[in-house]
C-alpha cells in the first residue's frame, strides 16, 4: 500500500501530458517492477536466503528512494521526463569531477 502511495501520486501530479497512455505505461512497468522484487523476496524468504521480515519487506525498501524521488520531483515541479534537465545535471556532475583531478 504505501509503495503505491509513493510512487502514485507524485507521478499523477508529474505525468499530466498524455491522456491515458503515458500514466498507463509507467504505472504498469512500476507493478510489474514490484511484483518481481516481491515474489523474489518471498522465496529468498522461502530458502532462507533472507529472514521473512527482509523478504515481505523487500519490494519496499528498494523502491522506498524511489517514491521519495518521485515525491520530491512533483514538489518541486521538476521536470522528470525532459531529457535536457538530465544532460544539463551530468554535465554540472562531470565538470565538478574535472576540475578535482
């Protein structure tokens, strides 16, 4: 429930270009993300591999700085699916790490 909390709404507030496609698209790529994750944490679980709390908690944790991006991005109304916001962050990211070495 709260992944879907984190990750949905800020997308609603983001993705409001497209009619029904685009949101359709990134919401259905989120479950299938999530359904993986849980279903491997579960048999982690199952095996061993992983306590059970670690396991049902899995699909969570890992897409817990995800939501917190997202709800981030739609606070700020930062562009999230504009191509030129990333290139212009790389760039910012790479001309820093230039100027040290």
């Amino acid at each position: 429930m709260s992944d879907s909390v984190f990750i949905g709404a800020p997308l609603g507030a983001i993705i409001r270009k497209g009619g029904l496609g685009m949101p359709m698209v990134v919401s259905i790529f989120f479950f299938v993300i999530y359904h993986i994750i849980s279903i491997t944490g579960e048999k982690f679980a199952r095996e061993e591999v992983l306590k059970p709390f670690e396991g049902m908690w899995l699909s969570t944790i890992i897409l817990l700085p995800i939501g917190v991006f997202l709800i981030f991005k739609a606070t700020t109304d930062s562009a999230l699916f504009e191509r030129d916001a990333y290139v212009k962050f790389f760039k910012k990211f790479t001309r820093k790490k230039n100027q040290h070495t």
